[in-house]
C-alpha cells in the first residue's frame, strides 16, 4: 500500500492525460474504479485534496500503468499510437461570465478522439470555461470545451465570439438584421445586442463538463 508521502506527487493533468490517451471516458473510468462522475472529475480538478492510497491503486489497474506512473515518479512505457486520437492543444480560458480574454500559449495537450473533431485536427483547440453563464448548456465554470476555427454557427448554436477585438465570451448566437444577439444559458445574464466590431472566432463542437 502506498504511504500518503507517496501519493503525494498525484496530478489531475496527469490522470486527465492518461485516461484521454486511454480514450476512457469520464463513466467509463468512474465504473471501472466504483466512483461516481463527479468523484473523476474532482480528481482531475487541480488544486484538489490527494486521493487515497487505494484509490489511486484502483486508478492504476484501470489505465494498465503503475502506480509510479500515475503519480509521476516514473515514465510509462511506450505504447503504440491510438490512430483513433489526436493531440490537441489547451489554449487557457474564455469567460462563459462577463467576459475575458482568452490566453494564447499552450496551458497543455488533450488526446481527443478523431471522431469527435467534425473539421481537420489543425484546426481545433481547447479551451478552459470560467464562469456560469452558460450552465444551463453544460459548461460550468472550468469545463473544457472545443472549438472549431472557421466553422459557422447557426442560430442557437454555441460559439467563441470576440467583441471589440478584445472581450471574448462564450454565448449562443442569433443573427439579427443589424448584428447579432448573443444568449446566455443562465436566466440571470441578459442577452447582448452586438453590431459592428463582433467576430466569430468559432463554434463549440465538443463540452468536457468539470462537476463541482
């Protein structure tokens, strides 16, 4: 059994990592160690409390490595690629609230199924949601969600838009005869008439939902 000293040096990136190359889900892994959901996703939250010593025994068996491995005292073995993923990179956060600036350097890597990507792979990234404007949707307040460059939204669909070249917020959009309105999924944030200098950035096409 390991000692709590051992477990110390447990990562949520690095379980998040393990189990998106694994291409397990959120459920798949939660039954595969008897949790609930809710208990995965606190565990790849960071800044958390460290798991026990049997949970991330159970957290091993499941994603076939080591415990050292999970805990990064070691580095897994090579294993052949999954074709069926990609790498695709996190590029910090968007607000789903009052509206921020999305960061531009790489925070990490997500191995994303193919199947999940409706455009090519060079064109798609990550990004960290904060806030809760958008709740009602499933994007809670560090959900991930991808987002698909160059792609149109339709009305309702959700999507990244830049107003004034610097406030970037996630909404659904419709488009109205002078601009567009963008609508949150919180009856507690108005909508936003926006004309003139509004730009789409892209479509969310994917949401990792983070429960609190």
């Amino acid at each position: 059994m390991l000692s709590i000293m051992e477990t110390s040096g447990f990562s949520g990136r690095r379980l998040r990592t393990l189990r998106h190359q694994r291409s397990l889900s959120v459920a798949e892994l939660a039954r595969a160690v008897e949790k609930t959901e809710s208990a995965i996703y606190r565990l790849e939250a960071e800044n958390r409390a460290q798991p026990r010593a049997d949970t991330i025994e159970a957290l091993a068996r499941a994603l076939d490595v080591s415990a050292d491995e999970l805990l990064g005292l070691e580095e897994p073995e090579p294993r052949e690629a999954d074709p069926g993923l990609v790498e695709v990179p996190l590029l910090g956060h968007v607000a789903a609230g009052s509206g921020a600036i999305a960061d531009g350097h790489v925070e990490d890597v997500i191995s994303t199924r193919l199947t999940d990507i409706p455009t090519s792979p060079d064109h798609v990234y990550w990004l960290r949601a904060e806030g809760d404007s958008m709740r009602d949707a499933g994007i809670l307040d560090g959900s991930l969600v991808l987002i698909a460059r160059g792609q149109d939204p339709g009305d309702g669909d959700i999507a990244v838009v830049l107003i004034d070249g610097e406030e970037a917020v996630i909404k659904r959009v419709y488009r109205e005869q002078d601009g567009i309105c963008l609508v949150s999924a919180n009856n507690d944030y108005r909508p936003i008439h926006v004309g003139g200098n509004v730009r789409i950035i892209g479509k969310v096409v994917l949401i990792e939902t983070r429960l609190p």
